[in-house]
C-alpha cells in the first residue's frame, strides 16, 4: 500500500511537471493547419536574429566557462590547501548571487562602470561585453564554485600536491597537470550549468542592452505565435542536453573509477 | 658535515613546540628510521627536509649546500607517502615518468627510464594500466619508481607501509630495502612500527616529544636503550626493582639476592634502581645468575616464539621461548623458576 502513494505522489508530480511541456511541444508542432510540422523549428532556425543572438551567447558562455574555471579553480584550491579557516568565508561569499537579484547587480555595474565612472566600460560594446561577462561569472559563481570544491574534497589534494612539488612541479604545473585534470568532471558539471544559466539570461543582457539569447527569447514571445514554444523546446532540450553531457562525463571518466 | 645534515632543528605552530634541537647527520647511501609514537615529531622533521615544512630554526644541508629555504620542487627530493598519492589521471608509466617530463628529459629518454624503473619494482607490464587497476603494494611500488626515476639525492619515506597488509608489508619492505641498496640513494624512512625500523634501516632515530632520545644502529637501539622511554618503547621490556648496594661496583639486591651489574650505577647505596629486562633474556632452564620463584599466568602463542606472562612477587615478568613441537611449553598455573644474567639487565635512567 506504501508503494502505491509512492508511486502515485511520483506519477502526479510526473504529470504536473510534463503536461504543459508535452502541450508546449504539441502547440509548437501545430504551425501548419490541420496537420503536424516542424516550421515553426525552421523558422526559429532560418530567423537570423535567432543565429546572430544565439551566436552570441554561446560563445558568451564559453568565455565565462573559461573565466569562471581560471577564477573558481585555483582559488578553491588555494582556500582548501592553505586558507582552510576561510571555507565558511567563501560559502557565504558564494551564495551572495543567489540571494541579490540580478537586477541590483546590473544597475551597481551600470552605477560603477558608468562612461562618468573612473572604468566607463559601458561606454563600448566591448567594455559592455566585458561587464556581461563579469555579471554571468557572478551568476554562475555559486555552482561552478560548488560543482569545483565537491571535485577537489573527493581528491586528496594535499598529497596530490605535495607528491608534484617533490618531483619538481611549481605551482603552475601542480593546477594544470595534476589537478585539473583530476577535478575535470566537476569542473565540466559546474561548465554546463554556467552554460545553461548563461543561455536563458535576460536580466543582464537586456539592461546592458546586449544582444544576447534571452532578450531574444523575450522578444519572440511577445511578437509571434508558434516560435516561442519552439524556443521553449529547444531551450529545454539544450539544458537537458547539458545534464546527459554531466552524467555521461561522469559515467566515462575512467580514472575515477573505484580502486579495486 | 655528513651528506644530509639537519643542525639544531626547530619548529613550532604558535605555542606548539613540536620538533626541539633536532641534530642528525646522515651519510650518503644511508638507510635511516625516524622512529616513535604518533606526535612525535618524526613526520614533521621529514615535511621540513621535503621542503613542505618551513623550520622556526635550524638548517638542513644537502651535499654541504643548503637547502632551508629552497621551495619543495628545488631540492631534487623524492618522497613515497602513505597514501601513495598516485595522479589517478595518468598511467602507471605517465605516473612513472612525470618528474622527468617536469625535468624536461626528451621523451626518448624518458621512455627508456621508466622502462628501467618499472623493472626494477618488478612491474614491467603495468606501464599501461591506471593506478585504480592495481593493488595496493603494486600502488606504493609505482609510487616508489616515482619518486626514484629523476634521481633524487634524497629519498624520504613517510610511514609508505602502514596502508598495506601484514604480508605485503612484510615482502614490500624487504623490496624496498633491496632497491635502496641497489641503488645506494640516502633515504629516511618514517614509521611508528619498531619491527619495519629495526629490520630495514642502517640506523635508527627513537624520537619522543619533538627531540630524538637516541640515535643507532638497530642493535645497539635495542639492546642498549639510553632511555627509559627507548627501552619502553622499542621492543617489550620488564621493570624489575633493585636495591642498590654498592653504586661503585655495580652491586644491588634483586629480592634480596645479590647480583653485580657489568658497570657502576649512578645512584646512592639504599636507592631503589629500575632494571629493564627483555622477554628472550629470561628462561626456564640452565643457569643465572638470579633465579626468581613464579607461576605461569598466560601463555600467548605467537607461532615462532611462545610468549609467557608469569606472576612473581614485583608483578609481571613477560618471556619468551622458542616453540619446539618436541617440547611442549608449561601449563598455565605451574609453578616455575625464572633464571637470568646480570650481564642482560639495564640500567635505566
């Protein structure tokens, strides 16, 4: 009897949670009249809006993977190899983004980075750019740390470390070779959710009026018809598409196997 | 100056004094053992000669250059742990040729010496294996060929069995020893385990409370304690209670019968001296000079060596006798007759 509200809470949650995505997938299968197409996914696809604000955001997220992974990595490390006393310093500084919204982190950018400020970054699409960049590494700052510092407490960094110093290693060698390698599937879990995070934002992009996926996504929404739920499906399968790339890096990270 | 000299070491974390005017010299090709309980500071003499260790004062020299102050990676000091710190990323021959990748070798040479190093541990085929594929003594053997391929000046040994069972612990350290000598590459072998000490190192530092007690060749270690805490410490002892009678002469009074000690005992005439005896010093049979009534209270069987716990009228005295399968040992409860000679028994301080 047990088992069966189990399975009835699990169906129930099942139902609520994929009734509206299946509705979505049907609404955005429904572009053609009377019959099944994927033309509102070709249109999507063929909107050059859609290519240049996509574009743009992937290779925002790649830049702020690479720069929340040169931040977030070498400063976890250094905390739990020398600085242990300020973990709890950390976890707090960490969690900050969660708790401010994003909207008071751009206008304290827009405030500070002014082109009346002493760094007037906003005053060039670059400088913008850059500023974006800072703001998504901000965003994303509380699972890329989180995803690098379960990655190095399941080594032991200590002697790890102290092994590639005895065979001649500086510290440089020590967090490429050793290191790295050895947390990169926590470093590639914490890089897909930052992708993930990076692709859907609006807040950012739009106030510092980037021409990013999100305001893209918005604009869509409250212009056409079918195109947003295909949007929304294909928004969707990118995120998922990032959760199978964690498991299956995880499951084919062979020197993480258990020891015999 | 010996090859390895570490003068008038210090360290301290804050009002910890943890190593105290530590003196060791250690000539090239020697085998020694830092030996004694945990927080002794035996480990944190070896992290200092690493360079994972900062001393508060002192200075350790190398071939008469000093390396104090030299960071972990420029002292050309190779080093197996206890967890063997394998870099699970690599292969064994990755593993293996890492330093010398470090060193900027050219791969051919690299290649040729980690082949020459994995057979040296006995491992010739393992080049292409993960350490997560190994055992755990095929895992300290990689870790050992590690640290020896660039050629170390020194090689030190942090506690490198005390993760692996009783039999490999036994075979490896035999390896071990075999490959150092091999080799003659000076190392310093740290454990708490008086047995792995005594039977691998040319000589052996009893360390206790951040200061070594005394510093020897294992035999001398064992049967010459300086110290009570040596005598305590390395190997099983008894304390037997003494009167001193004549302290020139070397003369006391062992429950009344006398005996004269091989030298003269700092004490004054009437004190009570302690005088350590070991378990294979005392015997059922033949002669002594002291012949002491007991009753058996335990035997313990321990394969080769019987040991015997007998009760006399100072307490406890601990023997051993060899097990011969013709001679079976005496029954628990048998009253007996414990013989020994003066020239066994120790002074302590």
């Amino acid at each position: 009897m047990k088992r069966f509200w189990a399975w009835a809470a699990i169906g129930v949650a099942a139902v609520y949670f994929f009734l509206p995505l299946l509705g979505m997938l049907e609404f955005s299968l429904k572009m053609r009249r009377g019959e099944y197409s994927l033309d509102a996914y070709a249109s999507v696809l063929g909107d050059p809006q859609f290519q240049a604000s996509f574009g743009y955001s992937v290779i925002m997220a790649g830049l702020t993977i690479v720069f929340g992974v040169l931040i977030v990595v070498p400063t976890v490390f250094w905390v739990r190899l020398k600085l242990p006393r300020l973990r709890p310093v950390m976890e707090f500084v960490t969690l900050l983004p969660l708790v401010i919204p994003p909207i008071v982190i751009v206008f304290g950018y827009v405030r500070l980075f002014n082109t009346s400020s002493w760094l007037p970054l906003t005053g060039s699409a670059l400088g913008t750019d850059f500023l974006l960049l800072c703001g998504y590494a901000v965003l994303s700052l509380p699972y890329m740390y989180r995803a690098v510092d379960t990655g190095l407490a399941a080594i032991d960094l200590r002697t790890l470390t102290e092994a590639a110093q005895s065979l001649g290693a500086g510290w440089i060698t020590v967090l490429a070779r050793v290191i790295l390698p050895n947390v990169l599937v926590a470093v590639l879990s914490g890089a897909f959710l930052t992708f993930a995070i990076v692709i859907g934002e609006y807040v950012f992009a739009a106030l510092l009026d980037r021409p990013a996926f999100g305001p893209y996504l918005v604009w869509a929404g409250g212009n056409k018809a079918y195109e947003p739920a295909a949007l929304a499906v294909m928004t969707f399968a990118l995120t998922w598409g990032c959760m199978a790339l964690i498991q299956a890096v995880t499951r084919f990270s062979k020197h993480t196997r258990m020891p015999r | 100056m010996a090859y390895l000299d570490l003068s008038a070491l210090e360290k301290s974390y804050g009002a910890n004094h943890v190593v105290k005017s530590f003196d060791l010299g250690i000539e090239q090709g020697e085998f020694v053992s830092l030996l004694g309980p945990s927080g002794c500071g035996k480990t944190t003499v070896l992290r200092m000669v690493a360079g994972f260790e900062t001393p508060s004062a002192g200075a350790i020299r190398i071939g008469g250059q000093e390396v104090t102050h030299l960071r972990p990676n420029q002292r050309n000091i190779g080093m197996v742990f206890q967890a063997y710190a394998l870099f699970p990323n690599l292969t064994v021959a990755q593993n293996v040729g890492f330093g010398l990748k470090i060193a900027g070798l050219p791969s051919r040479e690299i290649a040729l010496r980690v082949a020459d190093m994995l057979e040296l541990i006995g491992l010739p085929e393992m080049g292409s294996r993960y350490p997560f594929q190994l055992s755990g003594g095929q895992q300290q053997r990689v870790a050992l060929a590690r640290a020896l391929a660039p050629r170390p000046r020194v090689l030190l040994l942090d506690e490198p069995l005390s993760a692996l069972d009783a039999k490999i612990r036994v075979s490896l350290r035999a390896e071990i020893r075999d490959i150092q000598r091999k080799l003659g590459i000076t190392t310093i072998f740290v454990t708490h385990d008086q047995e792995e000490a005594l039977s691998m190192s040319d000589r052996v530092v009893v360390m206790n409370g951040g200061r070594a007690e005394q510093v020897g060749a294992p035999f001398e270690v064992y049967n010459q304690p300086k110290t009570r805490f040596v005598a305590n410490f390395v190997g099983t002892l008894n304390a037997l209670e003494a009167i001193v009678t004549d302290p020139g002469a070397g003369k006391v009074t062992i429950q009344g019968q006398p005996l004269r000690l091989p030298q003269a005992v700092q004490a004054q005439a009437g004190a009570v001296l302690t005088l350590a005896l070991r378990p294979e010093a005392v015997h059922l049979h033949g002669d002594g000079d002291i012949s002491l009534p007991a009753r058996i209270a335990e035997l313990q069987f321990m394969g080769s060596v019987i040991r015997v716990n007998a009760e006399h009228a100072m307490g406890v005295i601990k023997l051993d006798l060899f097990n011969k399968p013709d001679t079976p040992p005496p029954a628990v409860g048998e009253d007996i007759a414990l013989r020994f000679w003066a020239k066994d028994l120790i002074a302590l301080d």
